[in-house]
C-alpha cells in the first residue's frame, strides 16, 4: 500500500502565461513526482499540486523564487486518508 | 444478508464490490426499468457493468452517461450510484424523468474504471489511470481520457507511460475505452453522452483537442449556460463553462471529442466539486450535496436532448 506521509497539497496561483508554463514544467520532472490533481490553466485560476514530501522544499523554493503565489491546502494527505478510511469503515458497520 | 437499495448509504463512499452487488439490487427493486449489461472486461478483467434504464421499444435514442473513469474521483462514482437511484425512483413521480424515459433511454456506467478503482481501495488512493502494463517502462496505466480517437497523439497529453495523462500506446487500447466505443458505435443511436468527473466544477463541451470552435458551439453554449445556473441555484456552488480547450488547456483524446466527432451532438463533461479544500478526498458528507446538485443540471441537458431531436 502507498502511503502518503507528510505529502502535501499545494493551491497555487499563477498570474501570468509564463508562470503558468514554468508550473506545466514542473510536471515533466519525473525524479520530483509531482501530481497535478488541478492543472493550471489560465492566468488567476488555482492550481493544485501535490508534492511528495522528499520533494516539498525543493518545489517550494522554487515556487518562491519564481514569485509564484501558493498556500498549502492540505497539510498532511494521510492524516485525511486515514480519517476517510475510518469513516468508510464507521459507515460500513 | 438483506439487500434493498433503501438500506444502501448513499452518503458514504464503497467498494467496487458493494456498488456491484448495490446495481443487482436496483435492478431486482425496478425490474421493469432497470437492468445490467454487460459491455466487455477491463484489463484485470473485471466486469464493466452498465445500467440500462428502459420503459421499452427497440433501439431508442439514448443518452449515456459515466462516472469514475478516473478512478480516483471518487465523488463521480458516488454521485453515480446516488443519479442510478434517483432515475429508478423519480420515473413515475417527476414528470421530466417520466418524460426522458418514456421517449428514450438512458445508460449509466457508474465505475468506467474498475481496476483503477479497486487499486485505490488497495494499495493508492490518488491512483487516476487504468491498470495496464507499458511494454518497456515500470509504470503502469494509461490515461482513459487521453487515449480516445479524436486528436490522439497531439499536445496535451503524454507520450511518458509514467506520466497521470499517457495517452497509451495507440487510440483506444485500453479496454475500458474500447468497451464504450464499441456500444457507442454498436448501439448507433445516442444522442447525448455526458461524462462525469471531478473536481474543478465545470461543465464543458468540445473541443479539447483543437481551437477552432464545434459547429454546436452556440448550443452547447447556451445549455451549459442553464445547467451551471441551475446547479447554482441549489447550493450556491459556482461553475465555470465553455469548450475544454477555451476552460482549462488543450487536452488530446478525450472522450466527448470522440463522440463528438462521432455524431454525438450533445457531448458534455463534468468537473463535479471540491467547494473547499480537499480535492480527490473530499468528504463523504459531501456525496448528497454534489449528487443533488449535479441532478438538476443533468436533468437541464436530458430534458433538452428529449425537446430537440437530431
């Protein structure tokens, strides 16, 4: 089973063509296995990534150096994981 | 155990084996409505299961509808089983439903990928592909919305078996995507498909894979215009509208392409919720929410379909 310990999800926004084609990028840098589960699309619109957590500060700083505005929409993915596995397990008895 | 759809927990989220066994159980409940077809195996060869419903006559315009062909959307397949009940149910008491159904029929493929859905019950949640080894590569599956035969090949999806959009070795390679082909085109008279996804509440129409505009573009236009506006009016959740590539970005082989360009004039896909923070693991309490709102603009589009006959 993958787990995904300390892997965060990050809403970023774009606010020019060019950052978004830096983000578009970001996906086809197979050794950070990143995951668009919202590409980025046009200029203002989120964008949401989630970021394994060995490749977190990388991304991060990248995103930063670039100027490209994120917050973190989900802190630690298996932490939701888990309660949704339990609320499954809840319903089903 | 005692099956009956009234003891089934919409609410919460279940397994590929207790959606299965819950659509036998439909179809016992409303034998003269709903039954299950069988439209070919998936990879590991599970059975892909579609829902017919049907008040009669011979080969009917039809509209199809999916839910879960990325596996790990697991609002879709929800909101799938929840519409599945509420067509059974509402035929007979809703004069639109009634309506729809006694002029044409609808078909519903609530989990399109069923190995990937298994997978995320498994061994990873956030899986979105199908489950079919690439010769030469260690990564697994293929995007089932990229390997359709409209612009396959192009921009906007990946020649990377390791990437979440490979398109796959060739149009239609994938057995899931095949399955539909083939009953799409076999069955040669639907008028509608709708293919729901999620989560970036849209609701979009061709074309992914090219600019210029559909012919039906205005139409289109004006019926997702209705249906984003009614969906609104039930819980205020706000969507956007438009063709794919005009909404979001240029996306190769995706499924309403290939029916569009099949002759399927009304050719929609949803981006159901995520009105908050949680993506892909949106919580259950959110299933009846986005299933009733949803409803009332898949009944804008089914109603239309009915009134403008092609």
């Amino acid at each position: 089973e993958q787990l995904f310990v300390g892997d965060q999800v990050l809403r970023i926004t774009a606010s020019n063509e060019e950052q978004i084609a830096l983000l578009r990028a970001l996906d086809e840098q197979t050794e950070l296995q990143v995951d668009f589960w919202r590409h980025p699309g046009s200029p203002g619109h989120p964008a949401d990534l989630r970021v394994p957590f060995p490749s977190l500060q990388a991304v991060k700083t990248l995103l930063e150096s670039k100027g490209i505005s994120y917050s973190i929409m989900i802190e630690d993915l298996q932490k939701l994981l888990d309660e949704e596995k339990k609320a499954m397990a809840k319903s089903r008895r | 155990t005692e099956r009956s759809t009234s003891t089934f927990d919409f609410a919460s989220y279940h397994t590929i084996d207790e959606i299965y066994s819950w659509m036998d159980t439909l179809v016992a409940d409303h034998p003269d409505l709903v039954s299950k077809l069988q439209i070919g195996q998936s990879y590991e060869n599970r059975s892909l299961y579609v829902l017919k419903f049907s008040t009669g006559g011979s080969n009917r315009s039809a509209i199809w509808l999916d839910t879960g062909i990325h596996s790990r959307e697991w609002i879709t397949q929800a909101t799938g089983a929840w519409t599945a009940n509420k067509i059974a149910e509402e035929y007979g008491q809703d004069p639109s439903v009634t309506a729809i159904l006694d002029g044409m029929d609808i078909f519903l493929e609530i989990i399109a990928n069923p190995d990937g859905f298994a997978y995320t019950h498994s061994s990873n949640r956030m899986w979105r592909k199908t489950r079919s080894i690439n010769a030469g590569s260690h990564c697994v599956g293929v995007d089932p919305n990229r390997n359709w035969d409209a612009g396959f090949g192009g921009s906007g999806s990946s020649s990377n078996p390791c990437s979440e959009t490979y398109r796959g070795p060739y149009a239609h390679s994938e057995r899931e995507v095949k399955a539909i082909v083939d009953f799409i085109l076999g069955h040669g008279n639907v008028k509608s498909v709708i293919s729901i996804h999620s989560y970036s509440q849209m609701l979009l129409y061709p074309y992914g894979y090219k600019t210029a505009p559909a012919p039906d573009h205005q139409e289109l236009n004006e019926v997702a215009k209705k249906a984003v506006s009614d969906l609104a009016a039930v819980y205020g959740t706000k969507y956007t509208y438009g063709s794919i590539v005009d909404t979001i970005y240029l996306a190769d082989g995706t499924t309403i392409d290939w029916t569009y360009d099949n002759g399927v004039k009304y050719s929609f896909t949803f981006e159901l919720r995520d009105t908050g923070c949680y993506g892909f693991i949106l919580p259950s309490t959110q299933i009846i929410p986005t299933a009733t709102e949803t409803w009332a603009a898949l009944l804008d589009i089914m109603v239309h379909v009915l009134e403008h006959p092609y």
